[in-house]
C-alpha cells in the first residue's frame, strides 16, 4: 500500500496503490501543485489506513476556478453582511477580469506566479475592458484581486486537498506609488483667487471659500446644495 507524489511532464501527480488498485492523479503544477499533491498524499494515506477507499472513487477531480466562483458566490452573500451594490461589483469583476483569465482552468493551476502574471498583464495595454488599449488602474486592481483572495480562500476551506494554501499569501504586488509632495496655496494666493472668483461669480467664491476653509474632499463639496 502507498501514496507517492511524482512530477511528471512539468506536473505534480499521485500514484496511489492499494490492495491491488492502481490510479494516477495529476494534482497541479509548480510550488502549489506540488504543495496540493502532498497534502492530498498525507490525507489519502490516512484514510488509507483506515481502509477507507471513499477518496479513490473515479469520479474524483479537481474543481475549475468557475466552479469555485460559482459556489463562492453562493455562500459568500449569505454568510456576509454585502450591500446588494457591492456583490454586483464583485459579479462585474468577476465576470469581466476573473472568469476570461481563470474560469476553465483547475484551482490547482492558479499558482502564485500565474496570479502575478495576470496582474502583469492587466497593468499593461488592453488591462482595462472599459478603455480600449489602456491599462486597468490600481485602484481597480485592488478591487480585483481583493475578489480573487476571497474566493481562492474560500477554495483553500472546501477543496483543502487541492488548494492547501491560498496562492495570494504569496504574490508580490505593489500599487504604483502616490506623489507625497504637497504645495498648498499660501494665504497671499487664496486672496487673489477669492478676489478674481469674486468679480466673475460670487456664488463660485464663496464655494471656495467654504472649500478652502473646511478641508472637504472634492466630492463632498459637490454634493452641497443652497
């Protein structure tokens, strides 16, 4: 009796033998993969012991990352307070960035490095599916890949096995850095504005002044009304 974990073809495989019953299994590629045959190796071979044969069943197989997303969204809703505006954001990620790059593929194939290459390639041109030919901004990827750990999490509790470890805890991404340097207007300057603001609308320099006066970030100040 035994279970071993073998690369084969670029891909991590176990070889199960057991009272006469042999099957192979490929399990995943890279660190992940090998990671997931493992875990998978050491829970078979308990059961195993136990003489339990439940998990050598023909039918076993790994889920696709559609799979996952489609029983992510069925849980994720009902066990989390999500405003109905927030899950349709994440049905929109999902089915404009997530689904066309991962859908078909096994949640074993969604390694560490092939997450980075995806965020490589929404940061380049055609990233963004509003804008043709630009990139998707970071604060939209965020958003995105925000999505992708909370369903690859959801994939490490049901499909242990598989996914042992959630891909994301090892991606390396950074957000393009924000230009600290500040250079208010001095009071000198405000002065001039309010005047020339003055002389062409009053109520357009009292608006700034109300702007200028309580630190308002530009959408609050918009949204007032007389």
């Amino acid at each position: 009796m035994g279970v071993k974990v073998r690369e084969k073809k670029g891909a991590w495989w176990l070889f199960i033998d057991y009272k006469g019953l042999r099957k192979a299994k490929r399990v995943g590629v890279g660190k992940s993969g090998k990671k997931a045959a493992e875990q998978a190796a050491i829970e078979i071979q308990a059961r195993l012991a136990r003489g339990d044969r439940g998990s050598l069943t023909p039918d076993e197989r790994v889920p696709t990352f559609a799979e996952l997303t489609s029983a992510w969204l069925q849980k994720y809703p009902v066990l989390h307070a999500i405003r109905p505006g927030t899950l349709e954001n994440y049905r929109s990620v999902i089915e404009h960035h997530l689904l066309p790059r991962f859908g078909p593929q096994p949640i074993t194939c969604i390694t560490p490095t092939a997450v980075e290459d995806f965020i490589e390639a929404k940061r380049g041109p055609g990233g963004s599916v509003r804008l043709q030919g630009k990139a998707l901004g970071d604060s939209s990827l965020r958003i995105v890949l925000a999505v992708l750990r909370l369903i690859l999490q959801h994939g490490v509790r049901r499909y242990k096995a598989f996914l042992p470890a959630n891909p994301m805890l090892d991606v390396e991404w950074t957000r393009t850095p924000t230009a600290d340097h500040v250079d208010p207007f001095t009071p000198p300057e405000l002065r001039a504005i309010f005047q020339a603001a003055r002389a062409l609308d009053p109520d357009a320099a009292t608006l700034l002044q109300v702007w200028a006066q309580s630190g308002m970030r530009a959408g609050e100040v918009f949204g007032l009304r007389p």
